[in-house]
C-alpha cells in the first residue's frame, strides 16, 4: 500500500492511481527564467501509478529515429527519462525511491515531484536541480502536464 503523510496525501494518493498520458513538457531555466522546450514541441510519454505503491514514469522527445551510430545513441539519452520505483505521497509531493532509471546516477536517489490534480488533468513541478540530459544548461526545473488515459 502507497505511505501517505499529512492531511490531503490519502486523497492524493487515490487521485494518481492509474496511468496518465504526458500532454506537455517544459523545464524552465533558473538563471534566465526562458521556458524551453527541451524535448521538442510534442514529446510523449506516460506516468502509471499502481494501488500498490509503484511508478513508472517514461518521457521521450519529439521526433525520436532510430540511432545508427554510438553518437545517435548517445544522443538519443537527452531526450528521454525513464525511472520505475516505489512512491509515498507527502502533503501535494510524490516521492520516488528510485530503484532502476535511465540515468545511473538517480539509483538509488529519491525524487521529488510537487503535484496538484484537477478532475482528468495533473501538474507536476520538480525542485531545482541540474538535469542529466542538459547538466550543460545549469540549474532547471520541470513543468509537466499529464491527463489521465
């Protein structure tokens, strides 16, 4: 069963179960305040919460082809982010122990989503933090937007 903490989690939590289709994808950038459109202008992907207490979260960038060499491939990395593990509702966050992730470096880790639903619709905001795909690009913060599937 997914661990709730404070007045609202328990309703947050039941909110979020099931599975939810990315709609759009934003990360703003903290020292120029630019929203860019990081993974292109029609990215796709899903979030899927089970009753049980997992997530599986998959992001992928517009236009992704099929890579040919080791630098498509590698390329090919900063427009995706992948990551299963269980989660906890605390207050309007979700927390995910991350326990496999297309990044090496969030095993292990636990991130931190500020989430708010309204009817089929959810936002999610991360903390400020520098993002594997563009560590490049400084500090950032993502805006997402997921309706339900």
């Amino acid at each position: 069963m997914t661990r709730v903490h404070g007045e609202n989690s328990s309703d947050l939590a039941q909110q979020l179960i099931g599975t939810w289709e990315l709609v759009s994808y934003q990360v703003e950038d903290k020292k120029s305040g630019e929203m860019i459109e990081a993974m292109g202008d029609c990215p796709r992907g899903r979030v899927i919460f089970t009753a049980d207490g997992w997530v599986a979260f998959n992001l992928e960038g517009s236009s992704r082809q099929p890579a040919v060499t080791d630098w498509d491939r590698a390329q090919l990395m900063k427009t995706l982010v992948a990551y299963i593990g269980r989660y906890r509702i605390e207050h309007d966050q979700w927390i995910t122990r991350v326990e496999t992730a297309w990044a090496p470096e969030w095993v292990g880790t636990e991130q931190r989503r500020t989430v708010t639903v309204d009817g089929a619709h959810a936002t999610v905001i991360t903390p400020w933090r520098e993002m594997p795909n563009w560590a490049d690009r400084g500090p950032s913060r993502s805006l997402i937007r997921f309706r339900r599937a």
